[in-house]
C-alpha cells in the first residue's frame, strides 16, 4: 500500500514553481548563513604601522612570540603582519605592536588599574564587552594584548605571560 504524501496547505496555494524552488533557496540561504558565520568579523585586525625603531622592536618581539599561550594554539590575524598575533579562536586574545599612543592614557582613564609584571607595566580598560584591553607604558613601542571575556581564566594572564618577551624586545 503506498503512502500519499501530504503537501502543507500553505504550500499548496502557492504557484508549482515557487513551491519548486523552495527548497533549494532555503538550503542556499543556509549555506550562506553559515559561510558568513565562518569568516566572522574578528578575523580582522587592525594592523599597526609602525616606523623607525618601533618598527623594528615589533619585528624582533613578532619573532619571539610563542606558538602556544595559556594553552591556546597561534592563529595569526588577517592579513599577516609581523605586528599583530592571536592565539585560540573563538574569542581570542589579540597583540598589536605599535600601536599609536592610546589618547585615554591622558584622559579620565589615566589613573586605571596599571599591573606590572617583569618590570613592564600595562594599562588597563575594561571593554563594554567585558573584556579587557592591555597597553604598555614607557616602551619604546607601544603593545596593546586584547583579551575577550572568558578568553582566559584571569583577564591580565595573557599580558601577564607576554611581558617577559616584550620586556625583552622593547626597551624602556
């Protein structure tokens, strides 16, 4: 005994092409939902220009940064630059090196949170997104480290293990 397949009502009062192609626009619209969703916004990083000797201690830090931080694997930013590094991927924690002069190192925001650590001391702002923003003071170059909420189980920790590098690479 075959079985009669039974079309939705709605379905039935629209013309025999649109019910067609219904199908084949809904999977499309799927695919491109998903695609979009693949290559997501934070894939893109500003990328610093930094010049003269900045330039160059940038370049020597990019050369030092490690493949693995607190556990997430690299995954470096596009487009490449040897002044931007990320590690894990959703959400990651972003360095940018040379990065100008944040303008609310003179503003309100001045007297911040500033921790140290291995005689680098960062500045601190806290994101509407509840993450955070790290910038180095007295550098020779500035180094911003972005980390996302619930990027790291203590938001300075990823700053925290960079700054042996940049103490390193980036004279005071």
């Amino acid at each position: 005994m075959a079985r009669e397949l039974r079309i939705p009502k709605a379905l039935t009062a629209l013309p025999a092409p649109v019910r067609w192609l219904a199908v084949p626009v809904a999977l499309t619209c799927t695919v491109v939902v998903l695609i979009g969703s693949w290559s997501s916004a934070d894939s893109q990083v500003e990328v610093p220009r930094p010049s003269g000797k900045a330039a160059d201690y940038c370049r020597a830090l990019s050369a030092a940064l490690p493949q693995e931080l607190l556990g997430h694997a690299r995954k470096d930013p596009s487009p490449a630059s040897p002044y931007t590094a990320a590690w894990g991927s959703s959400p990651r924690t972003v360095l940018r090196c040379g990065i100008d002069r944040p303008e609310e190192l003179d503003g309100e925001h001045a007297a911040d949170w500033s921790p140290t650590a291995d005689d680098v001391t960062w500045w601190s702002q806290k994101l509407s997104d509840g993450g955070y923003r790290f910038v180095t003071t007295m550098r020779a170059a500035y180094v911003e480290v972005t980390v996302p909420a619930c990027a790291a189980q203590n938001s300075f920790d990823p700053a925290a293990a960079l700054s042996s590098l940049v103490n390193a690479k980036i004279p005071g």
